[in-house]
C-alpha cells in the first residue's frame, strides 16, 4: 500500500470520527474517576514524603572559623555539605564580584 493511500484512509478515519457525537459511557465515567484520585492519592502521596524529608534534614546554621582566617565563616550546612553566606565576615558576593 503507498504512502498516499493510507494518509486518505486516515484523514477519512478521522473525518468520520469528526462527524460522530462525541459520547462517554457509564463505565468510561467510572475508570476516569477511579484514574483521578489514583492520580491526587500519589500526588498527596509524594507531597508528604517531601515533606517528611524536608522535616527531617532541616538546614543548620553555622558562624566557625573554619578557613583560618580572622573572622568566622557563616553557612548553612545540609547533608554533610556547606553553603556559604559569609567568608572571613564579608558577604561571599565580594568575592564573586571580583
């Protein structure tokens, strides 16, 4: 079959398809719902478990002197790793800015 004849069935598939009233039965009405809240119960699912971690590894705010020098550094430390604010007591944008 070439190329040409099956892109006329399908747009005549398709023009048929137009022309029918569009109509949902009783047991399409129901697998939708039931996909609905599957779909909100993971979600809220997923939401909590977020959450829940969020809770639990809260960000600890630290001021040490950690580098050496005269003023102490500022970060937030989360999961084992460090975001620094300040360092040696002068906002860390100096630094980028240089």
């Amino acid at each position: 079959m070439s190329l040409e004849k099956e892109l006329k069935e399908i747009k005549s598939a398709l023009e048929e398809l137009k022309s029918r009233p569009l109509s949902v039965t009783r047991a399409g009405l129901y697998i939708m719902t039931f996909l609905a809240m599957g779909y909100s119960c993971t979600a809220k699912k997923d939401a909590h478990d977020t959450l829940e971690l969020l809770e639990k590894e809260k960000p600890l705010l630290v001021e040490k002197n950690v580098l050496g020098g005269a003023a102490p550094e500022t970060f937030y430390e989360i999961n084992g790793q460090r975001v620094y604010l300040k360092i040696d007591g002068k906002p860390v944008e100096q630094y980028c800015n240089k």
